[in-house]
C-alpha cells in the first residue's frame, strides 16, 4: 500500500511478542524462515491468510574477489612447458 498509508488510517495495529509466547511447531518455522530467507504462506480452509517473510535482510556476496582462497597452486606455474602446443605449430 506504500507509505502514504498510515497504521491509524488503515485501522491496522502492530504486535511484537516473542518465540517463547509461541508453540514449537512456530517457532521451528519462524528460525527455518529466518534462516533461509524464504516465505510462508498460511492456509485456513484453502484461503491464504497471512505470509511469513524473513525480517533480517539476506547477505549478498560480492561478485568481485568471492572465490578467494579458494584454489590451490599444484605445480609450478611460470616454468615452461616441456611439450610445444599444438597451436604453435
């Protein structure tokens, strides 16, 4: 609905409580939500009600430098190749 909407207009009032208030069914979900960063949907009598989405942003990676320390030198690399490629030839 965008922010020109405020919660008093819309009759809408905001409730924080806590995972130890909630069942063990919830609050394994909610850490499963949390962690993954997917949504849920809720169903009552085959009609969504309600959408649980993660509240903690998801880390992005950098594109740039991701992969370092990730590879292994095996030999030496700057030595010659003893056999002349293909290419050459």
């Amino acid at each position: 609905m965008g922010s020109q909407w405020s919660d008093a207009v819309l009759g809408v009032s905001k409730m924080t409580t806590t995972t130890s208030d909630l069942p063990e069914i919830l609050q394994k979900l909610f850490l499963e939500i949390g962690e993954s960063h997917q949504s849920s949907m809720v169903m009552h009598e085959g009609h969504p009600i309600v959408v649980i989405t993660s509240a903690i942003p998801k880390k992005t990676r950098p594109s740039f430098g991701f992969m370092k320390g990730t590879g292994e030198i095996l030999d030496d690399l700057i030595a010659p190749v003893e056999q002349p490629w293909d290419v050459l030839q």
